[in-house]
C-alpha cells in the first residue's frame, strides 16, 4: 500500500472514531446542563441537545472529510507520521473550538434564561443587610 494511501486510512481510523467520541460525549453530559438552561423542560432540551449533536457532527465530519487531502508527497515514514499530526492536530483543534463555541452559546442561553428568572433590575443576589449609619466610635 502507498504511503499516502495508508497515511490517509490512519487518519481517518483516528480522526472519526475521536470525533464520534466527542459528540457522544458532548451529547451525554450537556443533556444535564440543557435541562438547567431551559428549566427543567426535558423535551425542549433532548430536542436542542439532538440538533446541536447533528450540527457537531456535520461540522467536525465535513472538516475530516475535506482536510483528507495531505497536499504534497509523502515519502517516507517520517513524512508520513509527520503529515498524519498536522492532520489529526487540526482535527483537535477544530473539535475543540467547536466545543467552546457551544459552551459559549450555552453559556448565554443560560445566563438570559436566569435573568429571565431574576425579572428586570434584580441584583443576581438579595443584600441580607443594609447598611446604615456606622456606630459612633468609643475610645
């Protein structure tokens, strides 16, 4: 088998394999904070969990899929490991800005649904004292 050829299998035996790894993962632990954000409505959060689950996928796959191509010769082995971790770095990368991205938007679901909770021009906490006039100092 060619170098490329066998460059091009490792890679995508490791890249989709970690990227399916990740979706799962992502689906299974954000399920908990998606019922936090939308109050505990347990269709609204599989429903949006399942839709940012496929769009994961779409994204990090299609990324795969279109950095498949090494752009130059490979070789040697040296090469051919060399051009594997460029590629499957990226992968990593991609993921991982995909994952942050989410966070990010989860993150401002989140805190407008707690505003929404709060109501207008609440402090995010309830003083539990007032203060007032300091006691007269005693020497």
């Amino acid at each position: 088998m060619d170098l490329v050829v066998a460059t091009y299998v490792a890679y995508l035996l490791v890249a989709v394999p970690l990227t399916v790894w990740v979706g799962r993962t992502l689906h299974r632990s954000g399920r908990v904070f998606l019922l936090d954000v939308f109050d505990g409505d347990e269709d609204l959060s599989a429903a949006v969990n399942h839709l940012l689950v496929v769009g994961f996928y779409l994204l990090n796959l299609g990324y795969v899929l279109l950095a498949l191509e090494i752009g130059h010769s490979v070789l040697t082995t040296q090469a051919a490991v060399e051009a594997l971790s460029v590629k499957l770095g990226a992968v990593s990368l991609v993921l991982g800005l995909v994952h942050l991205g989410n966070l990010y938007v989860l993150n401002k679901l989140r805190r407008r649904a707690v505003q929404q909770l709060r109501g207008p021009g609440r402090p995010p906490v309830a003083p539990d004292a007032v203060w007032g006039t300091p006691p007269a100092l005693q020497y």
